[in-house]
C-alpha cells in the first residue's frame, strides 16, 4: 500500500472488521497504524464492534467522524 501510495494517486483505504479477532491492546495498535496511513490517504474503516469506538476516540481524536447506522 505504501508503494501504491508514493506512485499513484492516493486512492481511499476501505477497510471493513480488521480487527474483529484482536484484543483490545493489539486493535489499539491497529488503529494506530490506520491512523498513520490516514496521514497520506483517506482512511474508512467499517465496523459493528462498538466497544472500539473509545479507542478509536483515544487515538484519532477530534478529527475522527463517527456514522452509526
């Protein structure tokens, strides 16, 4: 992806329950890496697992936009 990146143009990241097999800590860690690949394209990460939504908080901050459905 980071090839694709610094080549081409940065296309969106679409990346649906990553995570859904990880302990907190390592979907923590996870959401860092998304956080440093959202540096250089958009990244949109689908997921049904509410108790990710703090985490996700915890590590993108005011900038990360929320849609529940």
């Amino acid at each position: 992806l980071e090839l694709h990146l610094a080549q081409g143009h940065a296309l969106p990241f679409i990346a649906d329950d990553l995570f859904i097999n990880y302990d907190d800590r390592r979907a923590q860690a996870g959401l860092q890496a998304l956080a440093q690949l959202s540096e250089q394209t958009q990244v949109i990460f689908l997921c049904h697992h509410d108790h990710l939504l703090p985490a996700a908080r915890a590590v993108f901050g005011a900038g990360l936009n929320v849609v529940q459905l």
